[in-house]
C-alpha cells in the first residue's frame, strides 16, 4: 500500500568487524563445547556449524579445520606483534620491547578465561592440538628472533644471530611459564604480577650491550649443565658466556607488564 513503511532488512552478523568477532567467538564456544562433551575425533564441521547458528560455508569463512576453531586468531595478533615491533623506538631495550610486545598475545588469553581454560584442557589431551599450539609459539618466536637480530646487528653485536634466537626462546619460555600458571590457576593467578617477574628474568639476562669489536662471528660457547638445573639459570649462564666482554645489567632495563589483569 502507497505509504505503509516496509521493515529495513536485518544486517548480517559477519557484515561488521565487531559481528565478525561474535560470530568468530561463537564458533569457537561451539567447537570447544563439542570438543569436550562428544570429543574430538567425533566432532564434525557441520555439528560445530550447527552448534552456531551458521552453515558449513559460514564455518570455513572463519577457520580452515576444525582445530583452528579452537586457537587465537593468529591472523590478527602476529600482524599486530609485528607492528608493535616496527614501530618501536629504537632506542629502547630489544629485548624489553619484545617482553611488552608479547603482552599482547598474553591478553588475548586474558581476556576470554572461560575459553581459555577449556582450550588448556583440551590441548592437553589431543595431541594434534598440542602439535598445533606449539607450532603457533615458534611462529611468534619466529618473529621476535628476526626484530632481535636486526636491532643486535643494527648495534655491531659480534653475535647477533645466536643471542637473538636465545633470547627469542626465552621471551616465549617466560611468556608461557605465566600463561600456563594462569591456566592452571583457573584464572585466579595474577598473570601481569606474574609476567613482571618472569619477563625481568629475562631482561635481566640479556642486558643492553654496547659493541666492543672482540668477539668474533664463529665463536662458539659450550654450557654443561644438569638437567635439573632451573631455565632462569641456563638463560643467565648462557647470557653470561655471550656477553662475556659486555658492560653488566643497566638501570631501566626491566620490563613491566602493567594492568590488573582482567576478567570476563
């Protein structure tokens, strides 16, 4: 009829940014649910699809299996680490920035504990699933080695290669030390308390070094140690041997990762 108003068309929920992420989320919540009451091998696309509200077309939109349903959004935080890399001033502290940088793939957990703690106890149960959280470490441990040994270089640091992948390992150790503690805590540990103390090992371990022209490229450092001996203490030995001609640890070279942590 000539004046009678027809209802505006209802947006599509993975039209927006922010429907993208709920919609994102909800599968998530769908896959993980399954995962835990049917288990995993039994869980199909279609079911988690269904489980959503959304077609198997809609599932693959978001993730290429069904085990990427379960895992951060790798897609999104490693550009973003990336970024906060490249933007960093140089004159800070490489390693402090790249304990600050992974802060924020640590909130991403922290910001989402309940699924968060059902991805713990899934990963540790499907081995495929722990496979494919370790390899989503080494990719950040990846990206944090390659901003190490450029800004090392950058500095004429002799041993810029093997200090930037042992630094690297231990940025990623540490950071998995506090979300693991955190996970296992059923959120109640306070991860940024936590991360303070784990990342100031590190810090405190590679400290900032200056140039001294004695090293040499092929030197090579052999540490012997038993195999009870804490990670923190083969950090600092190894850190010790590497820069053996290097000025010793320098005020303000710690890193604080601040903010109460946060709950949903």
């Amino acid at each position: 009829m000539p004046g009678s108003s027809q209802p505006a068309p209802r947006a599509r929920v993975g039209r927006t940014s922010a429907g993208r992420r709920k919609l994102r989320h909800a599968l998530t919540q769908a896959a993980i649910r399954l995962f835990l009451d049917n288990g995993y091998e039994a869980t199909t696309v279609d079911e988690i699809a269904a489980a959503a509200g959304v077609g198997r077309r809609t599932f693959f939109r978001y993730f290429r299996s069904k085990e990427d349903a379960i895992f951060p959004n790798h897609d999104e935080l490693l550009p973003e680490v990336e970024r906060r890399l490249a933007e960093a001033d140089d004159r800070r502290d490489p390693v402090g920035v790249v304990c600050e940088t992974v802060g924020v793939v640590l909130d991403f957990y922290l910001d989402d504990p309940e699924v968060s703690i059902k991805r713990y106890a899934l990963t540790r149960t499907v081995p495929s699933l722990r496979d494919k959280e370790v390899a989503s470490v080494d990719l950040y441990q990846r990206v944090f080695a390659h901003y190490l040994r450029e800004r090392f270089g950058a500095a004429g640091d002799p041993l810029a290669d093997v200090r930037a992948s042992v630094a690297a390992a231990a940025v990623a150790a540490a950071h998995n030390h506090v979300l693991r503690q955190w996970l296992r805590s059923g959120g109640e540990v306070d991860a940024h308390a936590l991360a303070d103390q784990a990342f100031g090992v590190v810090t405190a371990a590679f400290p900032p070094t200056v140039a001294t022209g004695s090293g040499s490229a092929d030197d090579t450092v052999v540490a012997v140690l038993r195999t009870s001996t804490p990670t923190s203490e083969v950090v600092r030995r190894i850190s010790d041997s590497l820069t053996s001609d290097a000025p010793g640890p320098r005020n303000g070279t710690s890193c604080h990762y601040g903010g109460p942590t946060r709950r949903s």
